[in-house]
C-alpha cells in the first residue's frame, strides 16, 4: 500500500462516498490504495499514530466544516513526524478561501472541486517523481458517464452497520445563497442503467437502507419513477423487508405520476428532506431562493395526509432581512402544515457562498471558528440569535425526539414558536445549558413549567405526561408526580402492552433512521 485514503467521519456509522469515489477511480493505482476512515472522536494522536503504522507514501484527506479542526492537526503532526509523506488535501472546507487556513499551508497539495480524475492523476505523478510546480490544483471535472461508480466500495461491514450513502445525480440547478451546491448553477445525472444495476447490486448483497444525497431528486419526473419502481418492484418480491429510502426533495415539484408511486409505499420505508428554509419572501430574494411556497405547502400537507412518507422539513434562522418576528411566523405558519419534523438550524458563512455579499449591509459577523455560524446581524442581536440556538437544541430535545407526543399539544398550543420561545427562556434560567440534561429531569421540569406557568389542569398534564413518560423505558413512578396511585402498577403493564404493540406494527429502521 502506497497511497492511503482517509477522513474523520462524524461518527462511525457514517461511512465517506467521497473516498469511496476516489478508490474506485484509481485506475492502475487501485491495489495500492486503501480507505481507512477516522471519526471525530478518537484523538488526533492516536490517528496519526495509526496512519504511520500503515506506512503510506501518499495521504489524501477529505476535509468538511465538522472535521477541519481535528484534521489540521494530524496534518501539522504528521509533516513534523514524517515529512517525507505527501499530503494531499480536498473537500469543500478547502476548496474556497483556502489561502490562509493553516491546513494548506501544512500540506504538500490541494485539489479543489471535483477530485475523481485529479486525484488519481497526481498520485501517478507523483509516484513516477514527477513533482507538480503548483501546490493547488483545480479538479477536474469530467463527464460523469466517465466516473466509476463507487458502491463496490462498500464492504460486508458498511452495508451491515453503516449509513450507505448514493447519489444518481450531481450538482443543483438552484441558487440559494447559503448553500455550496448554489455554485454548481446545473445537475447532472449518471447513466440511469448503470446507476440502477449498481443499487441491485447493493440489494443483492443485503443493504435494506439507502440514504440518496442528491440536491434535487424529484426535478427530473422520468429518472425519479424509475428509481421509485425499482424499490417498489423489490418490496413486491420481498414484502418483509424494512427498506429504508432517504431523498432530498423540492417542495413545489410534485407531479401526479410522482404522487401516485409514493402513495404504493408502506409506512417506515420513504423519509423526505424538504429544505423550506424561509417563508418571508423578501428573505426568500435576498437569497435568490425561488420555492413557490403555495405549492410547497399544498405538497407538504398531501405527504402528510394522504401519504406514509416521514417529513423533515428544515428552516434557517439568521438569513438575511428577518428578524424573530418573521421567522417566528414561518415558523408557526411550517407548523401547520403539520411535517412530521422541523430542524431549526442556524445560518452558517460556508467558504464560497454568495452569502457573503450581505455581510456589510446586513452587518454580518460570523464566527471564526466552524462551522461559521452567524452570532448577530442587524436585525437579530447577539443575545436574540444566541436565544435562537438554545430554542433549537430545546426544539430537538423536546419535538423531534419524539417523546414528548402527548405533552407537545398543551406546550405549543397554535403558536409554537412563541410557546417554544417561552420555555427556552424559563429552562435556560434553571438550567444554564441546553445540553447534558438527564431525561428524568427535563420531564421534571416540563411538568413543573406547564403546571406552574402555563396553568394546564393538572389532571390532563399528569395523564399526558404519564402517557410520554412510559415510553421512554425508565422505571418506576415519577417523583415529581406526587404519591404514587394505588392502581400504577396495573397501568403501567396496560401502557407497556399497548407499546409494544405499537412498536411491533411500526417499522423499527424508520423509527432509528429518521433521528439521525
């Protein structure tokens, strides 16, 4: 083994496409290659302890705004401990404004963009000792028809433990001017054929679950329904199977021929990423976002509706020209049309967005460190958007967990986020963090909140706290509910049946799946 190919993942169950890609094109180059992936976890130390035993020549390392950190020390650490290696960078962390992070300043190359080609190319030279001039190459890139296709790459283990992620196309037509894939300005497809022979083959081999990482999955109508009928197909012939799809979707494209195939899915097997990002459509120019909300919405509540699909919606606080007024009426307004889940996330200054040409008139100041989220801007404070993380973290711990099913109605009542809002602020005062909370005690505190604030009859918050409580597998009364009821245990054992019921006719890997 000559050249080693590596990253630290965000945890192990995720399993890099991009080196995968890069293996699979290694041309004459492949048997001396080899993928070794890291997680974010383990110490820089023992990574780079690890890559000198592999006593590679070449080392390529994929760079992302969760790992750069932690890889630029190995880097720094492995030019010091072995220079004679060369290093070889790429990923979108360093393909834009790389010209004073100090990982590049520590390794001996760089290629941005697409790496496919590139990659392989200046491997070769630089094994026959040939040493390119330029230490930052520009990746090439090809016509995807001259791409091989990864998914061999994925061993026995991958498919068995990991997230395997695919794509059937590249790019995104859209600009949206916080997003990477703005720059690419069109989408492309692989061969449909040889995409499709691919994923029969990852079926051959057992994978139940496949997580699509295409921008705009739905725009082309004919390329979606073959993709949809093969799974259809491959359910029909295997009803027991827990297939699991995950795909980005565009809200306001949803056509009938569409509509028809997601209906013949069971429950637990499709999860749809919808990116809304904003409902104020003066934000949505400011941004070059083009979403027909009205149509997104009609879509939104038929998948909800008519359809088993599972719903993550996301929106974005911090954009350009709204404050918490407005995006606190998006957000209730997203509410409403009742998505299984809303990921509230926080504007990031990703290198090479056009995001950043509102920074002076919008008075951006990002923060320094990734993953660059915005700390104030002229129309939210540092304080208000500081208020907005926390109401995010408390937003996943409280609704998307999902254990809080009975609770949620008297919390949030038809106003979420000023509901939500309000809690943010009581827990933040008691708590002091938005993480590390014990489960018992954010019940307690929920109680304590919607008891002693929000005035609920107490006899409808101890049912439906009860009833959430339950499931969450702890056992015993809870203390904060007073003594005990004669008839608890019996109770308990009824809600217990009545659980594993449910969870016997529910889909376990959507269950497991859609959390991540």
């Amino acid at each position: 083994m000559k050249i080693l190919l590596t990253t630290l993942n965000a945890r192990y169950s995720h399993a890099s496409l991009g080196l995968r890609y890069l293996k699979a094109n290694m041309g004459d180059l492949y048997e001396l290659t080899q993928i070794h992936e890291f997680t974010i976890q383990q110490s820089p130390e023992e990574i780079v302890e690890q890559i000198v035993a592999l006593s590679p020549k070449i080392v390529g390392f994929g760079v992302y705004i969760w790992n750069v950190e932690e890889t630029t020390k190995i880097v720094q650490t492995l030019k010091v401990l072995r220079p004679e290696i060369k290093i070889i960078l790429g990923g979108p962390e360093v393909s834009y404004e790389y010209e004073a992070q100090a990982i590049v300043q520590s390794a001996d190359y760089l290629i941005t963009g697409w790496g496919d080609v590139s990659f392989p190319a200046l491997c070769r030279n630089l094994i026959d000792g040939l040493r390119p001039q330029q230490k930052v190459i520009a990746g090439i890139q090809p016509p995807l028809e001259n791409i091989t296709l990864p998914y061999d790459e994925y061993t026995d283990e991958d498919i068995k433990q990991r997230t395997v992620y695919v794509e059937a196309s590249r790019g995104c037509p859209f600009t949206c001017e916080f997003c990477l894939s703005s720059l690419d300005k069109k989408a492309w497809s692989f061969s449909l054929p040889e995409f499709m022979n691919a994923m029969d083959n990852l079926y051959s081999r057992g994978l139940r679950q496949y997580k699509f990482v295409d921008r705009t999955f739905n725009l082309k109508t004919d390329f979606t329904t073959t993709i949809l009928t093969f799974f259809l197909e491959k359910l029909a012939q295997n009803p027991s199977d827990e297939l699991f799809l995950h795909f980005e979707l565009v809200p306001d494209h949803l056509s009938d021929e569409l509509k028809e195939l997601i209906l013949q899915f069971p429950e637990g097997c499709l999860q749809f990423e919808i990116g809304i990002q904003t409902l104020n459509p003066s934000t949505q120019k400011q941004i070059s976002r083009r979403t027909n909300l009205t149509k997104a919405e009609d879509n939104i509540r038929w998948l909800v509706e008519k359809s088993h699909v599972h719903l993550h919606v996301d929106l974005i606080a911090g954009l350009p020209d709204e404050n918490l007024e407005t995006f606190g009426q998006g957000m209730n307004r997203l509410y409403s049309w009742q998505p299984h889940e809303i990921q509230l996330g926080i504007l990031k200054r990703l290198r090479g967005t056009p995001i950043i040409r509102h920074t002076e008139a919008f008075e951006y100041k990002y923060s320094s460190e990734p993953p660059y989220s915005v700390m104030e801007n002229k129309d939210v404070h540092f304080d208000e958007m500081n208020h907005m993380k926390r109401l995010a973290k408390y937003w996943d711990l409280v609704i998307n967990s999902g254990r809080f099913k009975h609770i949620q109605p008297l919390l949030l009542e038809s106003q979420p986020y000023e509901n939500m809002s309000n809690l943010t602020k009581w827990l933040y005062e008691r708590l002091g963090r938005s993480h590390s909370i014990r489960l018992e005690k954010l019940f307690e505190l929920i109680f304590e909140y919607l008891f002693n604030v929000k005035k609920i009859e107490p006899e409808l918050l101890k049912m439906a706290i009860t009833e959430d409580f339950v499931k969450t597998g702890i056992q015993g009364w809870p203390k904060f509910l007073g003594e005990q009821p004669d008839n608890w245990r019996e109770r308990m054992s009824e809600l217990n049946k009545r659980r594993q019921d449910n969870d016997g006719n529910a889909t376990p890997k959507r269950q497991q799946r859609h959390k991540e």
